[in-house]
C-alpha cells in the first residue's frame, strides 16, 4: 500500500462527501476486498439489526448520527452493547460528517477528529490494511500510552484555553501537575481506587460545562484540614499537605472532548506508570517550540520519547526541587513521585499520613 495515495484517496474521499458511500469508499482506501465490501453494502455481512448501523464481524461497528448528536455517548453503548462485543470489530466508527469518532478496541486508542481532517489520520485505521501501528519498544509501554493521552490532553485543553501569557502557562503548568498527582494518588493508595476518575465521571455533567467548578473545589477540599462542612463525595478525599494544592491557581474551562480524555486517562493502570516521564514531558509540551515537536498522535510517541530523553530526563535528574507554590514556572516531578513514595510507605506501615 502506497501511504501518500492512501491520504490522497482519504482527502479526494472527505472532499466529495457522500454520506451513504463514506464507509465502504473507506473500506476500498484501505484495500479490503471489493466483494467483501459488495457483500457487506448488500447486507450479508452486516450483523447489526439497526438502522444506520453496519457490524462486520472483526472488522467495524459502524454508526451514522445525525447532527449534534452524542458521539461519545453513542460510541460508549456500542463499546458495551452485547452484540458488538461478541463480533469484537477491531474499530467503531461513530460520525455526524462533521465530527468522526473512532475507537481501536485492540489497542484502546481513540481518534476524535473534524472528518475534514481524516487524512492527516490516515494511520488510525491501517490495520485494516494488515500493518499495525508503529509502536516505541520499551521497558514500559504504559509510560508510552500515557504519555500520548495526556499530550493530547493538553491539546484540548488549549483550544478552550489559550496559554499566551506566561501566567496562563504557568497556570495550566500547575493544574497538569495537580491533575498527574490525583491520577497517580489512585494507583498508590493516596486516593481509594478510582476515587478520583469517579468522582469526576458521576459527578459533572457530560459536557464539561461544570468540571471547572468541580475540579476547583477538590483542589481546594485536598489542602484543607477541616471535613466536618463536606459533602460525602469530598469528605472521602484525604487531606494532602504540602505546596502542590495550597496556592490557588485559575483551573481550564472543558468541553466533551477534554472531560472524556480526563476520565480515559484515568482509566490507565497508574501503578504501572513512573512519575518521571511527566515532568518531562510537560516541559515540552507547554513550550510552543517543543510542543511542535512532539506530536499528538498514536505515530508520534515516538517523537515524544525522542524529545524526552535527550533533552529533558537528564537534565531533570540534575535539578534542585524548586517549590511547586513558588514563582518559577518548573515543576519537579521527582518531588511529587517522592512524596508519592513517601505516602505510600506510610500507609503500608500504618502511620499518620494526615500530614504529608
């Protein structure tokens, strides 16, 4: 398979969009069989009962919305729908042909992406042609996976939230620090298990509009003594001494997208995950000159473990902790993971940890 006529073919595809030839014209891109295809169009192979819906056993859940409809909302009941599952599509594919939202279920990644914009993804989805993405060999492919999720996090995060100043940088710097700690605290025992990540999926609306507020009032429930005032849901996060949540910083506004990485992210096994990855990589990332260089997308981890070692994860080993509070704009991940440690320990032997 030729990749530059791949994108041209998915390019020349988005351009002339035609809503009930969109999925087989992108079946064909990726060079299935034509008779598969055929007999898929007909019916024969689709499993679905649904309309608007094609099922091709190990291949594609397929799902047409109609505009302004919930494509995150849709792609979660296909993923857990009894029928989908027992077929086990390696993709499901949900679009309004404004939006294309798509899950690889084997590898668990997710491209959210305006449909114009499908070709510069083409990547996404060549397993359908047999090559599987390029993956980064490492001692431990969880810093990898998450790694990606949170660069593309930030991502997000900035199109609602642009980083001009240096205090908005500085900013957004600190609430992906605090937002890395929660994650971590809920594969160390600091937080209860998914305690976290729950919180944040029961309590704030899907569309984001109230996680501000949300994530606004932990951080401050997390640098306060006092519980007797609480509601139950926060009363059951432990106090967190120490100067990563006692200064109060802006937090982002979110949207759908920003709310469901966050919850994905939370998802990942942190236990398997080592701090000192993320101090590195949001060195990068919050610097435009650096961001440009890593890359968003499953095909550029690579890069981003490129970037990370030679110009971030010596250089940090040699650092002095400055305080997270203070007003320089590093934050020392290996302080976090030493307090991380240092609280994990405690609990294990059963000390006071009210006080970290």
């Amino acid at each position: 398979m030729n990749i530059e006529t791949l994108q041209q073919t998915i390019q020349k595809l988005v351009g002339d969009l035609d809503s009930d030839e969109f999925i087989y014209d992108l079946l064909r891109a990726y060079e299935l069989p034509k008779a598969s295809i055929t007999r898929l169009k007909k019916g024969d192979y689709n499993q679905s009962k649904n309309d608007g819906e094609l099922l091709w056993k190990k291949k594609l859940c397929f799902r047409h919305e109609s505009q302004g409809g919930d494509l995150h909302g849709c792609i979660d009941r296909l993923k857990s729908d009894a029928t989908v599952v027992r077929h086990a599509p390696r993709f499901i594919v949900v679009t309004d042909f404004t939006t294309l939202l798509a899950v690889d279920t084997k590898m668990d990644d997710t491209n959210d992406t305006p449909i114009a914009k499908l070709a510069d993804h083409f990547d996404f989805f060549l397993p359908w042609a047999g090559m599987e993405k390029s993956q980064l060999q490492s001692e431990n492919p969880a810093d990898i996976k998450a790694a990606e999720k949170m660069g593309r996090l930030y991502e997000l995060i900035l199109v609602e939230n642009p980083a001009d100043t240096e205090e908005a940088r500085h900013a957004l710097n600190i609430f992906l620090s605090r937002l890395l700690f929660c994650f971590f605290a809920e594969g160390t025992d600091i937080f209860a298990e998914n305690q976290f990540t729950n919180g944040v999926a029961s309590h704030t609306v899907t569309d984001g509009s109230d996680l501000q507020s949300y994530l606004q009032r932990l951080f401050a429930v997390l640098s306060a003594e006092d519980r007797e005032s609480l509601p139950e849901y926060l009363r059951k996060f432990p106090y967190v001494n120490g100067g990563l949540f006692c200064d109060e910083y802006p937090v982002p506004v979110f949207n759908t997208k920003s709310r469901a990485l966050i919850i994905e992210c939370g998802s990942l096994n942190w236990k398997a995950i080592n701090p000192d990855i993320f101090g590195s990589m949001i060195q990068a990332v919050v610097h435009t000159e650096e961001r440009g260089r890593l890359g968003m997308h499953y095909t550029s981890v690579v890069n981003i473990m490129k970037v990370i070692e030679p110009l971030f994860l010596n250089d940090l080993r040699e650092l002095k902790w400055t305080p997270i509070s203070g007003p320089l704009v590093k934050v020392d991940f290996w302080e976090v993971e030493r307090r991380i440690s240092w609280r994990h320990q405690e609990v294990h032997d059963g000390a006071d940890t009210t006080s970290i």
